[in-house]
C-alpha cells in the first residue's frame, strides 16, 4: 500500500486588504480596535492527500490559489488556518533562482543550494558535474550569478531543482521557461523522474502537458477546489469551462467578416441520405456543450468504401461524416478532432481552415458534412470530438454553437512487422547515397 506523502487538511490563506494606505495606517495606531481593511481569502479549506508516486497537476486560472497552495506545501508561506503534513525530501520549481546568492559563482551556488536542501559535500560532488551539463551555460559556470542573463539564470536554478532528485517534486511553470531546446530537455528531465516513482505536484496553465504527464489532478477556482479525478476528466472539465467563458465573451465583441457558404448554395441530397441517431444522442449529451442554435444529430466513421470503420489496420484513408440540423437561423465553421486515449487531439480540420469558410443555414436545414483524412495513426484508440463553431479572428474568441464528444471510437492495429513509436506516421520519401572513395584514418 501506497503511503500518503503530502497531506493538506483544512488550508485556508488570508491576505488583510485595504483600501488605501491610510486605512493601513489608522488600523495599525489603533492595535485592532477599529478595522479598517477587510479579508481576501487566497485559499478556504482546502483538503486533499498525495500518495506516494502520484503524479497531481493543479489547474486554474490566473488568481485561483495555485502558486499559493504551492508555497504553503513547501513551507514558503504560513497558512492562516489548518495545516500540511509532509513525509520526504522536497525540491520545488516556484521562483527559480530565489535562493542563490548573487556574489558566489554558479559551482558555488550548486552546493550551496544542495546543502541547503540537506545534502552532504560527498553528496553534491557526485551530483555537481550532472548539474553543470545539465543546465550547459559554459564557462559561466565559474562566474558570479550576478553576471548572468535571465535565461541562464533560470536554465542554472532548473538544473538544479530536478538533478538531485528528490522524493517529491514541486513544480510551478517551470516547464515554460528557457529557450525551446532547453524545454525540451527539461520536458525529457521531468518525464524520466516521473517513470521513477517520484511523487510530483505540477502546475501548468498548458492542459496537454497535464494530460500527458499526471496521471491525477485538482481544478482551483476562487481558492476553492471545483474539482478533483482523473487528469483527462479534470481538464476536459477545465476546458469546458473555458470555452463557455470564451463563448460568452464572444457575444460582446464586434466579429470580423469571414468567408460565408450559404446552405441554398449546397448541392442537394435525397432526404434519405440524412439521419437523426438517437442513440448518437444519448451517448453526447452527457457533455454536451454550445448555444445550441444548430446540433451534430449523427456521427459516422466510414472507411473509402463508405463502410462503418471501428477498425483501422495498415495505411488507409478515413471519412469523417457529420449530419447537422439548423436550429436557429446561424452560420458556423464545422469541424472534427480525433483524439487519443488521454483526448488530446491528435488530427483535425475544419471548413475554415479547408478554406470553405463558415456554412449559414435557417431553422430546420439539414447539411452533412464530410472530411476524407490520411490515417497516419499509431496502434491505440480513439475517439472523434465534432465542433461547430463562429470564428472571430482578431480577438481570438469564438463562439460555440455545439460540441459533441464521445459519440464514435476507433481501434487501430499495430502495423506489421514494424512498430510505429510516434503518434503519426506520415510516409516519407527516402534516398541513400554512396559516398566515393573509402577512409581509413578512424579508429575503433
């Protein structure tokens, strides 16, 4: 059994707010006898253990009480109610760099910083050289920190939070710092102790980097905890709400002009061609999300012979069939995502972005739309999440007017004899060339 490593009970953080610093002033000559300032609760009672080798992301937005639980775990920051119990070593990525001293070298700042963390001199001299190639600043490394760019400070503090290798590790964005080699990197890093059985705390605002590397995790709204499950469930419920926040913003702004495909300029089909599943559904209402002024009444996954296709062996192209009905006069991109076994979207489309721009249709229209894709898929299951959506460009925001989610699965079958490692697999063409002549001066 598994021991609890982190247990937080009854966390609560208050903060005294005023309105101007006279009222601070007048609060503080009176020791209390008169309040002029009021309580902002960063955290109210928050509770919930980690267990040994659990991976937990924490979600939410900007002022939702992540960085604040962090520092209270950490010892940072005092609660003003209930309290943390911890069980291991810590090491946390909150303010990288924090600690250091900017008269000591980075070498001296590396030792410092692991005796700080409770290691021996012996210790550390078997760390250091792992440190220094990791964060890979060159001979700065002998110079004091103060010379240092921001970039090299934080690729320095990073190296060293995450190479001694602690039993549990606190992350707070740190993922998102230093340039794009480096973040890859430290990605590998973070994926490579999370493999070991290290128990890990990771905050992030990137929900595909939550998916992929917790296997748990925790939605702050308001200081509160709204949520706590599986990563995928949390942040499909994150995500959620977030498109309904983008949706409702949409309805304030000013929309930019998008091309428009009139339904009366659609090539007709029989009506025998459409269909209302019922039973598709049933199967999305359960996160049925939009305005509803148009809805997806059928989802079809076909092979190129217009087959049902549950499953996809070797290469092949899929068709992505959406029947849809016009509720209220709208206009709206359509389109899909197929998604893996955590939902992140693997492959998609949609008729903006195939430059057939938006579709508008009147009450009771009916269209189908279709997507032919390659499948360039790796062995797993999958899943198609259809969205119908108006796009408004320079402000970022769009709004929904349906989104149906696990409606069709897929299986694909690992490809024979060889195994395709990356999620897609697009076909390359390939040329090898002799070079002329032979070389002898190697050595072996």
């Amino acid at each position: 059994m598994r021991r609890t490593t982190i247990k937080v009970e009854n966390i609560s953080k208050a903060y005294r707010i005023y309105d101007s610093p006279k009222d601070r002033f007048r609060e503080a000559v009176r020791k209390g006898k008169k309040s002029y300032g009021r309580d902002h609760y960063a955290l109210r009672d928050i509770s919930f253990e980690v267990k040994e080798g659990e991976l937990l992301g924490i979600i939410g937005v900007n002022g939702s009480g992540k960085s604040t639980l962090l520092k209270i775990i950490t010892g940072v920051l005092q609660p003003t109610e209930g309290q943390v119990t911890v069980h291991g070593r810590i090491s946390a990525l909150l303010e990288l760099g924090a600690g250091f001293n900017p008269e000591y070298t980075g070498i001296e700042n590396i030792y410092f910083s692991g005796l700080v963390m409770g290691f021996s001199r012996k210790e550390m001299d078997e760390k250091v050289q792992d440190i220094i190639d990791f964060a890979d600043i060159g001979e700065y490394i002998n110079q004091p920190v103060r010379t240092y760019s921001s970039g090299m400070l934080v690729r320095l503090a990073y190296s060293v939070a995450i190479s001694i290798e602690p039993d549990i590790l606190i992350v707070d964005e740190a993922l998102a710092v230093g340039d794009v080699y480096f973040q890859m990197k430290s990605m590998s890093k973070m994926e490579e102790l999370f493999h070991k059985g290290k128990t890990v705390l990771f905050v992030s605002h990137d929900t595909a980097s939550v998916r992929k590397l917790c296997n748990t995790a925790i939605y702050l709204d308001q200081g509160e905890i709204i949520a706590r499950g599986t990563a995928k469930e949390v942040v499909d419920l994150y995500e959620e709400r977030a498109r309904k926040v983008m949706s409702d913003t949409a309805g304030t702004v000013e929309r930019d002009d998008v091309k428009c495909l009139a339904s009366d300029m659609l090539e007709a089909e029989s009506e025998d061609s459409f269909v209302r599943n019922e039973n598709y559904e049933k199967l999305v209402a359960h996160a049925r999300e939009g305005n509803g002024k148009a809805r997806v009444c059928n989802l079809e996954f076909l092979s190129e012979e217009r087959k049902p296709m549950p499953l996809v062996e070797g290469e092949c192209r899929g068709i992505i069939r959406i029947s849809i009905l016009f509720h209220e006069k709208c206009r709206f991109s359509a389109g899909y995502h197929i998604r893996d076994e955590k939902n992140e979207p693997v492959l998609g489309s949609n008729t903006l972005f195939e430059g057939m721009g938006e579709i508008s249709g009147l009450p009771g229209e009916r269209i189908i739309v279709e997507f032919e894709t390659q499948l360039p898929l790796k062995e797993g299951r999958y899943n198609i999440m259809t969205v119908l959506s108006t796009t408004l460009f320079l402000n970022r925001t769009v709004e929904f007017v349906d989104i149906t989610k696990d409606g069709v699965y897929f299986d694909v079958l690992e490809r024979k004899p060889y195994r395709i490692w990356n999620m897609v697999q697009i076909p390359n063409t390939v040329k090898i060339r002799k070079i002329k002549g032979r070389e002898y001066n190697w050595k072996k």
